[in-house]
C-alpha cells in the first residue's frame, strides 16, 4: 500500500474519532454536589425516637418526572411510613422563605409522590420541577405538618456512630452524604436546674390613726393625724406582693373600739354609714397588681368590721402570684346620743399569708 493512501485512512480515523468523542460529550451530563447538605435532628441519643429537618441546595434542579431519594445507614430503624410524616419545601435561597411541596403517595401534576423502602425515602414528580440552585427542605417524623400531623419519627441507631444520610437530586444528578453524629445514654442531653426563693412582702403605711371627738351628728374617719374628718378618707394601707403559686390572703384581727367594758358596736354586715347610731366599721379598696378586697369590705360606701379580738377575718387575697396590690383602708365610727363616754381603743393586727 501506498504512503499517502495509509495518510489517507488514518486521517479519516482520527477524525472520525474526533467527532465522535466531541458528540458523546453532548450526551453525557456533569454530576455535581449538592452544596449546604445537612439534617437536623432532634434528638441524637442512641434509639431514640427523633425527627429529622434536611435542607440542602441542588445545583441543577430537578426536572418534571424526576426524584429526589433518601437514603439513611443501616442502623436507622424508618418505622411505618405514612404521607403525613414528610413535608417537602423549596425557597430561593436556605434563609429565604419557603414553599411547601403538596404530597401524595403517587405523583400526579403538581403534586409529587412519597414512598419508602427499607432504608429509602423516594419524592417523585410529576410536572412539578425545582429550580437550579433552589434551597429543599424536607421535614421528617412529628415535625411535618402539612396535609396532615405527622406521627412516626425515625428511631436512632442502637450503637454510638457518625451515620450518615446519602441525598441524590434530579434522578442522581446532584448528590452528596451528611454525617450525624449518634451518642450514647444522655450525652445529647444537660439537666439544667434552678431554684426561685419564695417571696412575700407586707408593708403597712401607718401605724398610729385616730377618729377624733366622735359625735352622735356626724360620722367621723380615721386618719393619719389621729383628728379624724367627717369626710370619708383612706386612713392607712397595706401594700402586698407574692410570686406564691396560688397567691395570698391579707388579715385582720382586733376588737372593736373599746373603753373599759363599754364598746362601740361592730357592724356585723356590710352597711352604709348611719349617724345617731353605734357603728364600727371597714372598707377596702384595692388597686395594682392582681389583689382583690375580700366581702364584706369590698362594696363601695359600704362598712362591716367581723373580726374579734381572738378571730381573723380576710379582707383582701390574690389567687396567684401578684404584683404590688394596695389595699386602702377606710374606717367608720358612729356613734349613739346615748354612747357611753370614754377613751375607746383597740389595736387591730394585719397580716399576710402566702399560699406556695
């Protein structure tokens, strides 16, 4: 055979070749790695019950008729699988805002399929796709709420391991494997305590007040000068604050005013103001925090004074922990034109308790 002819025959090969490795390169696409793969557990404790939150970035998309597979290490227990138990999500980016997938256990449209097998979950569309470079998330086990409440969660390996979860997008085109890190007893785990003293705080205002001269005409108040007014006028308060659980309940005790033997008749039930007759009497008011006055003390205008010398009665709680609440304090005396003269006296005693 002639030189040039053999030329000839090894130029066409090596053209023919050329053409041929330059067309494969048009059939052929390029795998890339999924970028910002993670999953999310809620608990890493060795068989234990967690759900799973997988984000990860597909570079090339997914395509309508495409999947995206799960694929967990053999020491993952998957549990009984049910749609409800996957929730599937995109965004334009991982901090974005994302749009959730609709699922059923077959794709159809826009909605995309979810199956499982062993160790595999399988998400596969219809006509749906994903963008390239979009954000997936997927929500796994008690977490995943859309078209449902999910209920089974994925049971950790029985073994301390870094396992691993293998993502592939796009019929595999984009892939990558996260590692999860699988601890024993409770080293996922800190008990953390604390503890909240228990707080009452009791502040009465004044200690010393006084009705004046009484007369059978007017009704007269205590006040702080001890002169009395006929005009009625808080004469002294009891301020109290609790983080008690179940609040506190304010007190008095004392006996009605008093000279000698002679006294000055209680009123034994919440009345308004009567000159000309023998009255002894008190009335709350509160404001702040979440303290109410107790009955009888509590009507507007109105008096009572039950309390005795050797018996308490409430005259303000609160059922929970409060806030400062003031009570304000308001006493009534009157008196009969035939009231025994005299110093009338008596100490009245107030005290909180906390109910913890």
């Amino acid at each position: 055979m002639r030189k040039s002819s053999l030329k000839r025959i090894v130029n066409a090969l090596v053209i023919t070749s050329l053409v041929m490795v330059m067309a494969n390169f048009g059939y052929y696409a390029q795998a890339a790695n999924l970028t910002t793969l993670s999953d999310n557990l809620t608990r890493l404790k060795t068989s234990t019950l967690a759900d799973h939150t997988i984000q990860f970035v597909t570079p090339t998309g997914v395509a309508a008729g495409q999947t995206i597979t799960l694929t967990f290490s053999s020491g993952f227990t998957m549990g009984t699988f049910a749609v409800n138990n996957v929730d599937v999500a995109t965004a334009a980016t991982c901090a974005g805002s994302f749009t959730d997938k609709t699922l059923a256990a077959s794709p159809a449209t826009t909605t995309w399929g979810v199956a499982q097998v062993g160790q595999v979950i399988t998400i596969t569309s219809a006509t749906d796709t994903i963008a390239a470079t979009n954000c997936v998330r997927i929500k796994i086990g008690s977490n995943a709420s859309i078209g449902g409440a999910g209920a089974t969660q994925i049971t950790n390996p029985a073994t301390a391991q870094t396992a691993t979860l293998a993502v592939a997008a796009g019929n595999g085109v984009d892939s990558g494997t996260a590692g999860i890190a699988i601890v024993d007893t409770n080293f996922d785990q800190v008990s953390v305590t604390a503890t909240v003293d228990p707080t009452l705080t009791f502040a009465l205002s004044d200690s010393s007040i006084g009705f004046g001269t009484l007369s059978s005409t007017n009704a007269h108040y205590a006040t702080g000068d001890t002169l009395g007014t006929t005009t009625p006028t808080v004469g002294n308060n009891v301020q109290v604050s609790t983080n008690a659980t179940s609040g506190y309940t304010v007190y008095v005790q004392g006996a009605t005013l008093t000279s000698g033997g002679n006294t000055i008749t209680a009123m034994p039930a919440s009345a308004a103001s009567s000159t000309n007759s023998e009255q002894f009497g008190l009335n709350v008011a509160a404001a702040g925090g979440t303290g109410t006055a107790s009955a009888p003390y509590a009507t507007s205008s109105q008096y009572a004074y039950t309390a005795t010398a050797t018996t308490q009665t409430p005259i303000g709680s609160a059922t929970g922990p409060s806030a400062t609440t003031t009570f304000s304090l308001t006493y009534l005396a009157n008196i009969a034109a035939t009231t025994e003269a005299g110093s009338y006296t008596t100490t009245l005693t107030y005290t909180a308790t906390g109910s913890f």
